[in-house]
C-alpha cells in the first residue's frame, strides 16, 4: 500500500490465492477469489481487510496450503508492501494456518 500510495496509483480489486503443493501427497486444494473494493484506495486497511475476506472466502481446513498471496493488478503495478504479511499475521492469529 505505501509503494501505491508513492507512486499516486490506487486499486479497485485484490485477487487472493492458495494452493497446496503438486509435489507432496495428500489432498490437493487450489482457489482464488478477487474482492472488489467500493471505491478505489491504497489505504493499507482497506487492502488487508479485502485480502482478510478473500482469504476467509478460500480457505479450507485440512490442507496443507504451500504458497498463498495477494495481486492489485493496475497499470503500472506495484508490488504490495505490508499487505501480504499483514494477511499471513491474520491467518496465524485466528488459527488457520496449518502445521
């Protein structure tokens, strides 16, 4: 959100996702969802709550998720900064990381 803010650009969508590996046994799980803000904004609240619901929306128990992330797709996009470690705190925090 503060490389957003910097560079004057804003986002009216977060897409987030997680998946399991393809390499290790056991079930396999893959999802996305994109949540739209109501307005645009690089506001880092407003990125970590969308992400926040994203996540919650995707998220199932029992799978060992490998990789998870955030993208604000815009001209000129920006990598985020604090959003994806904000989120990875939140799932920790509410016990939906699995071991």
């Amino acid at each position: 959100a503060e490389k957003l803010r910097r560079n004057g650009l804003e986002t009216g969508h977060i897409s987030v996702f997680m998946h399991t590996s393809r390499f290790e046994a056991g079930p396999a799980c893959s999802a996305s969802r994109t949540v739209h803000l109501p307005e645009t904004s690089a506001d880092t609240l407003d990125l970590v709550r969308a992400a926040q619901t994203g996540a919650r929306a995707i998220f199932r128990e029992g799978f060992r998720y490998a990789k998870a992330g955030i993208v604000m797709d815009r001209p000129g996009r920006v990598p985020p900064s604090g959003v994806a470690e904000a989120v990875i705190g939140f799932l920790g925090r509410v016990g939906l990381r699995t071991p």
